[in-house]
C-alpha cells in the first residue's frame, strides 16, 4: 500500500510526467514508485532500467508538455487528485490498476460518499428508464453517491435522477472532449452537485478501448453495481465483469426472456449475481461493507454535511431505505428525456403506463398516442387493463 501523502507541485508535476510516459501503466508506476521512493527518482531511473533490458521501451513524457496539461488543469479550476493523498475514492484506491492521478471536476467532497453505480442499455426502455430513476433518487435520499459513466440511456437516467443529492460521472475521455457530446449541459450539471472525473489528459478525445477502461473505475470507485436492462455483449456486462473481480456486489435487476435488453442481466443472476427489485435490496448488502474500515470515517461524515446527506450510522447493520416513492417530474423539469426517441424502442414486453412512457419519450402526448395507434394498427401493441402497454 502506498504511503498516504500530499503531494508538493513538484511532486504532482513529476507524478504526472510519469503517468502522461509511454508503456507506463497504473501498475507499473505503483512498482517503480514503491522500488525508487518517488516519481522523480524513478524518472532518472527509466534509462538505466531500458539499457539493462528489465523494462520494456518507455517513452517518457516532454515536462513542458505535462507543465502546459497541469496549467489547464488549473486554469479550469478542476483538481488533480494523487493515489497517496486523502481526497482520493477510497473504494477505488483498493483496486490493483487504481489511476495514480484524477483530474476532477466539481466537488471533491463528495468522492468520499459511499457509493452505488447503476449502468445499463443505451437503448433502454421506459420501463428501465423508470426503475432507473427510482433506484438513483432512492439511493440518493439513503446517503449514497450514484456513480456511472455519462452514456446515453440508463447512464444519463441515473445522473439526472441523482442530481438532487449527490451524482459522479466517469470519463472515458478528458474533461474538455465530453462523450456524447449532447452530454455537456448534463456533465455541467453534475459538477454543480457532483463531479465530474477522469484518468485521461485533459484534451483526449475517447476511442474505443478508452471505454472498457472507464468501466474499470465505475466499478472500482463503487461498493456495489446494479445492472438494469444489459444485452449479451455491452458494456454493462464489463463493468458487472470488472465489479466482481475488484470483490464489489453485483446486482442485477430481472427483465422479461422476451426482451434481448434484459438477456444480460438475467445472465448476471444465473451466475450469481444479487437479485434486485427493491432500494432496500442494495442497502441490505451493502450495510455491513459501510461499517467496516473502506470508508474513512472523518471525511465521509465531512462530506455528508458538505452534501447534506442522511449521517449513516457506521454502527448498524440494517440500514433502511427511507422509503419515500420518488415523485415524478413534469417533461419541463431537468429530468426530462434530452431526445427525442422511438416509441416503439421504449416500449418492451414489460407493462408500462403511457404516461410514463410520454414522460420518458421527449416528444408530446399526441404524439405517443400516434405512435402506440400506428403500432396497434400493425398488430405490435398490447393494452392491459391497468391502462399500460407493451410491445408483442
């Protein structure tokens, strides 16, 4: 383990000059800052260590490069963030590959909550919009941090749900290259109650490994994962993956076998995942992991008063959900749907209501009701008794 430790200027510029160097990844810059006592020292030492064959090719970043990064970093106001020093996500300073350094946007504070990351589909439906939307207000009137990864879809649903307590998004980029980029006002958002945090240079545009890799610290930085609505190969399934080899709680939430959204995650409990309906089936788990030693105590209860959230006490083992239905907000609200979208791709085989399914839609009630009759008309519409509808 690291020694824990504030870092000079120097030192978080030497940090990151090691960082920002070629074929130097979170674990090797752990082994040759443990072996040289800094990153200064095992900067010197990189030449002798490629000359002797005991390390392979590094390329090692220009300084005034890293200086001009480190600049804009603070130009910004954002905060770089060292594996040693305390503001650092406790949960994630546990994993073996955790980042030695977090450009972070918005408050610090609240990178020490206990926190619960909800991924899913891009794609979702509206019944995962809504049940997405339930488990982040209800997680956050419990005291808990929703973290997930700014995508499109469930991702989205939960930080605007969350943004009434506490929400973190992880970028597979930096903080000046948004992805999507239809994400900014919402990336915005979350600085202003939340934050907003990346492993990456500032300017770097995210391609596709880059997502697997962000999905390493939505799961490390969490005490649990819920699934909701996962196909057999997407991203969510990585981050439940990389959850459950980082030793976190993963929980699946069931779907219909008629929809393909809800193949991943019925998988997930096949192979053993938690069941999960209900908030009070996260907090459940994961009350004996809050009163153990991950969480520094001091801080957390210092962030819960930066963000107002319920004082959890360290001391129970049965936590309780507050228990409150989240009420719903009108389409004008700042949890409203940002796009437009089909109709028919919000629609599954689970019943949902059409007001929400309108709610959830972006587009007008006459609208809907247009689409749910065109849809009838083609034989694809099923209407229930209870005023809900689904697709065959």
């Amino acid at each position: 383990m690291m020694k824990m430790q504030r870092l000079s200027p120097v030192e978080k510029l030497d940090w990151l000059q090691l960082t920002r160097s070629e074929n130097i990844g979170p674990r090797n810059f752990q082994m040759l800052v443990t072996r040289f006592g800094s990153a200064a020292s095992a900067l010197k030492a990189l030449p002798e260590l490629m000359r002797s064959g005991r390390m392979s090719h590094v390329i090692v970043a220009e300084r005034d490069e890293v200086r001009r990064e480190l600049d804009e970093i603070e130009r910004q106001g954002l905060k770089l963030i060292a594996l040693c020093e305390p503001e650092y996500p406790p949960a994630l300073r546990e994993i073996d590959s955790a980042p030695p350094l977090l450009t972070v946007g918005g408050h610090v504070e609240c990178l020490q909550l206990p926190s619960v990351s909800i991924v899913g589909s891009r794609n979702a439906s509206a019944a995962g919009l809504l049940l997405t939307e339930r488990f982040a207000r209800g997680l956050g009137e419990a005291g808990f941090c929703v973290t997930s990864g700014l995508a499109r879809g469930i991702d989205a649903k939960a930080h605007r749900s969350a943004l009434k307590a506490t929400t973190v998004a992880v970028l597979a980029g930096g903080h000046n290259r948004i992805y999507p980029s239809e994400h900014t006002k919402l990336a915005a958002e979350i600085c202003s109650q939340g934050a907003l945090i990346s492993e990456m240079p500032i300017n770097w545009e995210p391609r596709g490994p880059d997502f697997p890799r962000r999905n390493r610290l939505v799961a490390g930085i969490s005490l649990g994962t819920i699934v909701i609505e996962a196909a057999l190969k997407s991203g969510s399934l990585i981050t439940a993956r990389l959850a459950n080899e980082q030793g976190r709680q993963v929980f699946a939430v069931p779907g219909s076998p008629l929809d393909p959204r809800a193949e991943g995650t019925n998988n997930l409990l096949r192979e053993g995942a938690t069941f999960c309906t209900r908030i009070e089936d996260v907090i459940d788990a994961l009350s004996p992991v809050i009163s153990q030693s991950l969480l520094p105590r001091d801080l957390f209860r210092e962030a819960s008063e930066v963000f107002k959230h319920p004082q959890i006490d360290f001391e129970r083992q049965d936590l309780q959900a507050n228990g409150t239905q989240p009420a719903h907000e009108t389409q004008q609200g700042s949890d409203a749907y940002p796009h437009a979208v089909s109709v028919q791709d919000l629609l599954g085989a689970a019943p949902i209501s059409i007001d929400d399914l309108i709610r959830h839609s972006g587009v007008t009630a006459a609208e809907v009701q247009m689409a749910l009759l065109e849809l009838e008309l083609s034989g694809k519409l099923l209407r229930h008794n209870n005023g809900c509808v689904s697709v065959m």
